[in-house]
C-alpha cells in the first residue's frame, strides 16, 4: 500500500515538471530515481519495522497487518503527509492551468478548445494524484456510502488507464516503442504459421 502512494507522489512530481515547470525540466535518469525512492522507502519501512520487532506485523490480527500503533507511524502518517504533498502538487497544477496562464501568449487554438484542454489536464492530474482516495475516505459517512464507493472505485481503476495514456500513448518516442513490439510481434507470429502451413 506505501508503494502505492510512493508511487503517486512520483507521478506528481512528473506532472508538476510536464504541467507547471515544462521548460528545463529535464533531471538525468529520473525513472531510475524514481524507482528507487518509490519501492526504497516502503522497503525501508518494512526492514525498520521487522530490525526492532517482527512480531509487529502480526499484533492483533489473525494475518500479516501491522499493529495498531505501528501502523498509524509507518503506513498512516506517510501515507497523509504524500497525499497532502499531492494535494498542494494538484493545487499549483490547477492554479497554472487555469489563472497561472498569461494571455501573452498567441496560439491557433480557440479559448473554448484550450479550456477543455486544461480541464482534461487537471481532470488526469487529479486522478493519477490520487485524488480518488478521497472519495474512500468519504465512503464512511452515513447516506454517502455508495455513492463514494463507487466514484472511488471508478476513479482509482482510472489511474491505470491514465497512466498508460499519459505517460505511453501521448508521447511519441514510447508509442512508436510499444508499436515496433506489437509489429514485432505480429510479424513473428505471421512467420511462424506461414511455415508451419508449407
């Protein structure tokens, strides 16, 4: 579950560089540290918790869930602390796309084209910020149950689809990667049933 949240505060950061930031933002081998914060930290919780006592992971409960207590500190509080981060991340993200733009600026496309390309920007932003956790912890509040539920369970499954679009479809240098495997693919498979037919 931390690597969750690890992982939605590194897209965060992508999206502050690719929304707000744009020009400049180039960090050398970016993915690299982020995949080492966003499975490290977690890691590093979990070897914290089992070095002072693996007992913790079993507390009061019949399977493996940390404690009370421990959990509060080592899942529940970093968990809010990188959702608030998202928070104020969606917030700089909303401001830029919306009262941040100067009209300076001259493009082809009309305000009404550029506006809902701002809205689908923010709209993505905030739920691959994980902004849809909200809606879980709305689920439970009495008369607001399912309706929560089910915009929590939209939008969360929404952040795989987004993520795909955003950071594959969109870019050309990893579409046109992703198409060569599929030709690839298709080729090696086409090869293989015209030699299986002679």
């Amino acid at each position: 579950m931390l690597a969750t949240f690890t992982w939605m505060l590194v897209e965060a950061f992508i999206h502050y560089l690719n929304l707000v930031k744009v020009i400049g933002t180039y960090i050398p081998n970016l993915i690299q540290k982020a995949m080492l914060f966003a499975w490290g930290l977690p890691l590093v919780m979990v070897v914290i918790i089992l070095a002072v006592n693996p007992n913790l992971y079993f507390g009061e409960h019949q399977h493996c869930w940390l404690s009370d207590r421990v959990f509060y500190f080592a899942v529940a509080a970093p968990v809010v602390l990188m959702l608030l981060i998202n928070y104020v991340t969606f917030m700089i993200i909303l401001y830029s796309n919306t009262c941040g733009r100067t009209k300076q600026l001259r493009t082809n496309q009309s305000e009404r084209r550029e506006l809902i390309i701002r809205a689908r920007a923010v709209f993505c932003a905030s739920v691959l910020l994980g902004l849809s956790w909200v809606f879980g912890c709305l689920a439970d509040i009495k008369g607001a149950e399912v309706i929560c539920e089910y915009l929590f369970a939209v939008t969360t499954t929404l952040q795989g689809f987004l993520m795909s679009i955003f950071f594959v479809f969109r870019r050309k240098n990893t579409r046109d990667m992703w198409l060569n495997v599929v030709k690839k693919h298709f080729e090696s498979e086409t090869n293989q049933k015209t030699s299986s037919n002679k």
